[in-house]
C-alpha cells in the first residue's frame, strides 16, 4: 500500500458534505452508525450535518438541518432508538417533497446521503437520486439556485445502511438492530420459562416480524421452542393435529412447559393469518392444557443495542462514509452489509427487488422460492429447526454408533447448547450418544453416561458446563482413554471447547501412532470466551463475555461522566488474544485498547495520555482505556494505572477495574445459543459421514488427517479443517492463531477515539451483486 493511498482517507472529504438521516421504524444500533458517519466524515475532512425527523427533517429543512461535531455524537453508542429521531413522511412520496428536499440539500451545498433505514425509506433515496438532474433544471428555470450551485450539485450520491430489526432485507445476513432485538425477546422467553415450568403451562409468544420470519426462527432455535410460525414457510393443512401430538409428547417425556413462537405476520397454506389467539384456543380446547398468550411488541425495539449491532452499525458507517467519499455519478447507489464478518456493497435497487421477491413469492405461495429468496442463512437456521423440533427421535434400543460428546478448557456460555444439539441430533440419526464428564480427566477416569433425548431439556438457555470441564490435557493418560474408548465401544468423539480442545486434538492425532484405539473420527467445536481456536473466526462463548463487558463498561462510563475528569482502566479476559479487548473497545466507545498482537512503547503510552489530557479540554470529560490481561508482562494494569494517576494530575483522576471471572458466567446470548446449536448440529452430521467411511470389517479405523477436524466459520461458511493443517497457522506459545481478521478493524477503533492516524483503504469492499452471492457462498 503506497504512501499516498493513505494520505488520501484523510483527504477525501475535504470540500464535501454529508448529510445522515433515520428513517421508518426505529432500531437498536443506529445511533452507533451515526456517530461512524459523523466520526469518519469528520476524520476525512467533510462536513457532516444530522437531518432531524427522517425525511419529513429534509423537506422541512431549517433547524432540522443541523452540522455536527465530534461532540455531538459522544456518549450515543449505547442508546437505542435514534436520537436524530426518524418519522414516517408524506410529503417526500410527492415530488413536491422532494423538490423542497433538494433545494435544502444544494443550498447548504451538500451532494452526498447517507440513510439508515428499512427497504421504504431506501427506496426513496433512490427515486430521489434517480430525478435529481430533473430536480436542478426546475431550480435553475425558476432561478432559485445560481448556474454555480447547480454545477457544485450536479449529481447526488447515496448510500443505505439497512436499520430494521426484522431482518428482513435480502443481500444483508444481519440488518442494524436484528440482533438487540433477540436479544429483547430472550430475556423475555428465559423469564417466561421460570414461570411456566413452575404452573406446568404452555405460553405462545408473538414477535414482531410481518413479512418476515427472521426473529420468530432465530428465537425458536434459542429456545429450544415446541414450534414456530413464520410467514415464509405455513405449516402443512393438518397442522393442528401434528402441533397437539407434537405438545402432548414434549409433555409425556417430562417437559413441564411447552412455548410456542409465532411471527406476527404467520399465515397458513392459503394466506389466512394464524394468530397467536387462533392458537391458544386450539390448545386449550383440544388438550386442556393452561395456556397463556404473551405479545411483545415494542418492547423489541427498545433497550440498549447490543455489543454486535453497535460494532455492525460501527463498521457500516465507516465502510458508507468511504462508499460515499469514492462514488462518482455512474456507480449505482448502494446499501452497505455484513455477509459473514465481511463488510460489502450491494446495489441498492438489486437488493430492494429482492426483498419485494419474497413478498411476491409469498402472495403467490410459493414458500419454497420464498425461503431460498431469504438467503443461505435463512435456510440453515430451518433446516436446524425442523430437524431439532419435527423429527420423532427413534425409540429402539441400541443404536447405529456411539458418539461421545465432551467439554474440554474453562467455560464457555453456548456450552451446553452445542451439547443439545449434538446429542440431539445424533439420536434423531438412530445413534447412542455418551456424555463425558470433567473433559479428558473423565475419559480417562470413565466419567462417562448414555444421554436420551430430554437428559439435555432446556440446556439452550443455559450459562457455564453442565458436563463439567477440565483444562487437563489428554497425553498423560493416553492409555486410560484408550482402554475406555474400547470399554464404551466409542467410534466418535465430539469435543466442544477452547484452545485445550484443539491442543488435546492434536495430542489425540500424534497418539494414533502407539494406539490404534484412537483412530476415531474426532471433531473439535470452538468454545471460549477469548476466541483464540485456530481455524475458526467466532467461538462460542465471545459473544456473551462481549456483552458482559460492554455492559460493565456503559455502567463505568456513565459514574465517569458523572463524576467528570476520570478516566477508567478495565482489564478483560483474553489470554494473549487481544479479541475482547478490541471488540469491546469498538462497542463500548474505548480511547485505547492495549492488546498482545499491537506491541506498543511507552511512547504509546505517552502519545495516549496526552489524547486524554487534551480530551479534558473538551465537553466530553472522561476516558476508557482497555488492557487485555497479557497485552504486556511489564505494563502491567497496575503500571499504566499508577503511569495515568502521575501524568493526569490535576488535570484528571484515574481508576482501575479487572472483571475476572464474570465474563465467563452468565446466560449465553441470542448469537452463542443459534451458533451453538448449528455448529452441534453440523458437526454430528459430519460425524455420521465419517464414521459409515471409516467402518471397515465390523470396527471404525480412521487414520487419515481429515478424521481429526475443527468445525470453524471462516469469513461465510462453516467449514471442516484438519487440525493437523492447522498446526502452520498457530502461535503454540502465546495460543492464538497467528493471523486474526479482527486486526483490521483497529484502525476504526483508533479514528472513532479521534487518533490522526492513517486509514488503511485497501481492504474496503468492493460492489458485489447480489444473485452471485445466493449460489456461490454457504453462509452460517
């Protein structure tokens, strides 16, 4: 990358301006996608003006037309809803509106749109841009704008940020807001559950979502839910016949709840809405059984956004501000996403057209196209949920093979999900499944029991290990496990945990050699709260101690802002791996984050205190710097707490926080539950295929690489790696992987936190289309 390249971020905006607006519904992590706006637009040297109240704000223009500054966007990261407000506006659908809109905009001489919002308000933009040159000859004839204004303004560009909590726009795996959502409706289900089991009842619970099924499927998989109703996909015509069977054999195995999901816009086989009283008086009448209704409405879009909408809405407002500063009159207007963890640009209209596919499909009822339309991810989450809640598990004795399931390293919220769903679906293949345990100290001990289907029961939910788990790694017992592999007639091993599990893997592997016991097919799913797993992207587990750590951090910020003039060092979990650190320090809004994989000098240190002490001198009188807990053996956090407290006197007072073990407690989030039962679910399928390959003469004998696997997400599909390929890719001493995608999003850290630094622009995405997406990639 050339010198000039990167001079040229923080000169690209320099005569521009950029106006930013919400509009339609309100969802969680827009705020966090205006301030990138205002930050980046800022740091490239453009203007950037808020447009209050949506469209209706840029018709009115006046007041509602307002410039920002770095300030006015502090402390915003952790709000819902959109403080710039958004309304639902008339006058913009008439050309009139829009000609009022556009005089406001070559007025103040601004060319470029930024909007966040659902596919309506997108649209808009686009008819907007789309009659722009027409807008100007008006102006020009009527002579409200000078011949040099129109040459200034002669063409406008737009970009959309996709804020809706529905999920519902194609070409986007996760739209701003999506993800707070769930986690609203979670926290709901968790609380109803206690309840439930307590009275023995059956509660249907309506989430949002009119045209789309997103939210309801994504719950019912978090939930470990009885069924769901979505709009994509009816249920065939005898479904109250099935649905009964269906709660009265959850009953008849011990469950003493049964919840039912339902999207607000669930229809049937021939359009007829299905609602959720529709469905109490079904159960009630044919079972008996006391049955509660719960609708949750707005409640869905209220609340604080979470750590990952706050990072999406984050990245997205950077990657809009650079889609924007380089669109020229010919590049279609786009809509910024996030497919895997990659950012891209997508035409607009090409994605909006989509989406109104899915609505046509849905009106013709062709479901099948409808669901495929909704994209790869769409898909897999209902192939999870109609094998996990549909499939009758088989009754007979025996089994085909036996699968072990263990966990392995310290504790991970998404466990447990992971164990359900392995050993759900192994039994649904005709398999007996074992549970391990104390992680490789029980294999060796034979801590070992057969688990049927309701052993896991309501595990979704649930934080830590309940097989227990150990750090222990397997080499010494080698012979121990060996023998009990035989004993137990294990021909299958799945092991869920963190860089012990895929250490242990590799030891397994090595061990093949003395033992022949050990040629099973073994499979390894990361789990842990450092996402340090080779071959893997996410671990479960991250996502929650992410949450847990930016909700300490929001508490922190506030007594600071408080308190004024304090600036707070927190500590977070990690090991060498600088995930946590970084991550929560985009989501929480951190001046600093100190990690292992960025070496950094007490000039670093020096150059950050001054920021602070210049800081001070602003309205926004506190700082937040993170330290991963081995960034450094020498600056310790008691160092650069004592080195901040010498430095900032007089002008500011330090503090320290170390947070422990609490990142690794708590109720797994919406992400950890969903990508824990896939990953499960994915690697017992995988499971089976290798062992009907590995059957030889009566016995398992498998031998080859590709035997001993991490299932990992590697940009946009779940895939299976070798863990002896692996071994080039590991930094064995320090236990991370030895390139990590996160680095790069440390620059927008450092520009957010207002750093003079060079923005690396050669990584940005470029326009992909979007029918090419559909085919070639197998997204999570």
């Amino acid at each position: 990358m050339t010198h000039e390249e990167h001079h040229a971020a923080k000169t690209l905006g320099i005569g521009k301006a950029i106006a930013v607006l919400t509009s339609g519904g309100d969802a969680q992590g827009m705020n966090a996608a205006v301030r990138a706006v205002v930050r980046v637009g800022i740091f490239t040297g453009a203007r950037v003006f808020f447009v209050h109240e949506g469209y209706q704000g840029l018709v009115d223009g006046g007041e509602h037309i307002r410039e920002a500054t770095w300030e006015s966007v502090s402390m915003m990261l952790q709000l819902g809803g959109t403080v710039i407000g958004s309304a639902r506006c008339k006058d913009f659908r008439e050309r009139e509106g829009r000609l009022r809109a556009a005089h406001n905009l070559v007025k103040r001489g601004i060319t470029n749109l930024c909007v966040i919002g659902g596919d309506g308000s997108l649209t808009g933009a686009d008819t907007f841009r789309s009659e722009w040159s027409d807008l100007l000859n008006d102006f020009q004839k009527d002579g409200k704008i000078t011949a040099e204004e129109a040459t200034k303004s002669s063409y406008l560009n737009i970009v959309g940020l996709v804020g809706s909590i529905d999920n519902d726009f194609c070409g986007t795996d996760m739209t701003i807001g999506t993800d707070s959502a769930l986690h609203r409706i979670v926290e709901i289900v968790d609380a109803i559950t206690t309840t439930a089991q307590s009275h023995q009842r059956t509660f249907v619970l309506e989430v949002m979502g009119r045209h789309c099924g997103y939210l309801a499927l994504v719950t019912s998989l978090s939930c470990g839910a009885d069924w769901v109703f979505i709009p994509e996909c009816p249920p065939d015509d005898d479904w109250e016949e099935h649905l009964c069977r269906r709660l009265s054999e959850t009953r008849t195995r011990g469950s003493r709840l049964n919840i039912i999901i339902v999207a607000e816009g669930a229809i049937d086989k021939n359009g007829k809405p299905i609602t959720s009283e529709d469905i109490k008086n079904l159960v009630v009448k044919r079972l008996g059984y006391d049955t509660r209704v719960t609708v949750l409405g707005h409640v869905q879009r209220g609340g604080t956004p979470s750590a990952f909408d706050r990072i999406l809405g984050s990245r997205m407002g950077v990657e809009a501000v650079m889609a924007l500063l380089e669109g020229t009159p010919d590049t279609p207007a786009c809509v910024v996403s996030l497919s895997g963890n990659q950012a891209v640009r997508l035409p607009l209209m090409e994605c909006v057209q989509v989406t109104k596919d899915v609505t046509k499909a849905m009106d013709e009822k062709r479901f099948d196209e409808a669901i495929k339309l909704r994209g790869r991810s769409f898909m897999n989450n209902w192939e999870v949920y109609k094998l996990l809640a549909h499939v009758r598990p088989p009754v007979s004795k025996g089994g085909l093979h036996t699968v072990a399931v263990m966990n392995v390293g310290a504790p991970a919220a998404g466990m447990n999900a992971a164990v359900r769903s392995t050993v759900r679906i192994g039994l649904i293949q005709g398999n007996r499944v074992l549970v391990v345990h104390d992680g490789f100290e029980g294999l060796a001990k034979g801590q070992i029991e057969e688990a049927g289907w309701s052993y896991v029961g309501g595990w979704t939910g649930q934080g830590g290990s309940k097989l227990g788990t150990k750090r222990t790694l397997p080499k010494k017992n080698l012979e121990q496990i060996s023998a009990n592999i035989t004993k137990f007639n294990i021909q299958g091993l799945v092991i869920i945990g963190g860089f012990e599990a895929y250490t242990g893997g590799l030891e397994l592997m090595e061990g093949r050699k003395q033992f022949d016991e050990l040629c099973i097919p073994f499979v390894v799913i990361p789990a842990t709260v450092s996402n340090n797993v080779p071959g893997s992207d996410f671990s479960i587990g991250a996502d929650t101690a992410l949450n847990t750590i930016c909700t300490t951090c929001d508490r922190i910020k506030q007594s600071a802002a408080g308190t004024k003039r304090r600036v707070f060092i927190i500590e977070t979990m990690g090991g060498y791996c600088g995930y946590l650190a970084t991550m929560a320090g985009l989501a929480a809004g951190a001046d600093a984050a100190y990690i292992f994989e960025e070496p950094f000098t007490i000039r670093d240190l020096q150059v950050n205190v001054e920021h602070l002490v210049q800081k001070m001198k602003t309205t926004v009188k506190r700082g937040l710097v993170l330290r991963n807990e081995k960034c450094n053996e020498n600056y310790t956090t008691d160092f650069i707490f004592n080195l901040y407290s010498e430095e900032g006197k007089g002008i500011f007072d330090s503090r320290k926080n170390v947070l422990g073990h609490m990142q690794q407690g708590g109720s797994p989030t919406p992400f950890d539950r969903n990508f824990a039962t896939k990953m499960g679910a994915k690697a017992m399928n995988w499971m089976s295929g290798k062992i009907k390959e590995s059957y030889r003469n009566g016995r398992i004998f498998a031998n080859t690489p590709d035997s001993g696997c991490v299932l990992g997400m590697r940009k946009r599909a779940l895939v299976f790696q070798p863990v002896t390929e692996l071994k080039d890719q590991t930094d064995f001493e320090h236990r991370i992987p030895k390139e990590q995608w996160w680095l790069k999003l440390r620059p927008i850290l450092k520009i957010l936190a207002k750093y003079e630094i060079d923005l690396d622009t050669s990584d940005h995405a470029h326009l992909e289309h979007i029918s090419r997406k559909r085919s070639g990639e197998a997204a999570v």
